[in-house]
C-alpha cells in the first residue's frame, strides 16, 4: 500500500476547507486537469465530483465518490479509472500543533489496476503523492498565509523535508 504523510504549515481547519472544495480537486490532484460536482454534496457520502484528464490530445472523463467522510479529520474516496479499476485513497488530518499532519493511503481495489499492482506501480503512486501533497500543502499555505496578513511561508522546503 502506498501512504505517504506531510506536515502542512496551516491549521487541519484551512486543510479541510480545501480538501471540502470539490471543485479545487484538480488543483491538488496530479493528472487531473478539471473537476466538477456530479452528484450529492461534496464531501458528504456518495457525493461524486467527475474529472477530466489530458493525455495529448485525448481527455478522458470519470469520477471520484466519497465513500466516508468524518468533517475536519477523514475522508474516503474510491476514484473511477476505466478499464484500469477503482482506487481507495484515505485522507486523514491531524492536529500536530498549529499544524496539520496529511495521511494519505492509497491501493488499487478493483479492476485491472489491482490485478497488475506490484512494486513498480507501488513506487509510481509514492511520486504520485510526493507531488500531489506538496500541491496541497501550496494551496493550504498560501490561504493559511493569506488569512494572516501574509505571514505564513507558502510552498514546502524541499520534497523529502516533510514528506516520508
């Protein structure tokens, strides 16, 4: 399984209020270039955002459902993909101070994509989610830092300095 954790310099409450935001899905998740609200409301469970991704000049249209969420502390999501199956992606915020400590778990469950998972794959979604945290951490920074006067440092050090 591939988790991946990384401290975010802004309260679990700014985190949360992105990570809410269906429509700023595809503004930290890496591959999606649009996203929009399908069904329900997001993040409550069953609510559905559809997604577009680029590859050249092919898009390719699907949607990620919330399959639980606990406000301000866990959310759920199984992300459709094709042909290539459904992903689990857990998303849990803890308090770590006046930060936010991100937990993300994400494993193929069903489809082709977990019939072919092995450590190749595995490697692939630990960059995956070295760069889709580093995005979140930008956006929650820069509004922590925007809440503030300014004051909070937007962006994160260097890839390894809070990602594990």
């Amino acid at each position: 399984m591939a988790v991946r954790h990384c401290l975010i310099k802004s309260s679990p409450r700014t985190v949360w209020d992105v990570l809410a935001d269906g429509t700023r899905y595809a503004d930290w998740v890496v591959g999606t270039a649009s996203s929009r609200p399908v069904r329900g409301r997001w993040p409550q469970q069953d609510a559905a955002i559809g997604y577009e991704v680029r590859i050249g000049p092919a898009t390719l249209s699907n949607e990620t459902v919330v399959r639980r969420c606990e406000e301000g502390a866990a959310l759920e999501l199984e992300a459709k993909a094709g042909w290539l199956g459904t992903a689990r992606i857990a998303i849990e915020l803890r308090p770590w101070g006046e930060h936010c400590l991100v937990l993300v778990d994400e494993h193929p469950l069903r489809g082709a994509g977990g019939r072919l998972h092995n450590v190749g794959v595995e490697a692939l979604i630990q960059l995956r989610h070295r760069a889709m945290l580093a995005r979140l951490a930008r956006l929650c920074e820069s509004r922590a830092g925007a809440g503030a006067g300014g004051g909070a440092k937007a962006g994160v050090g260097s890839p390894g300095d809070a990602h594990a």
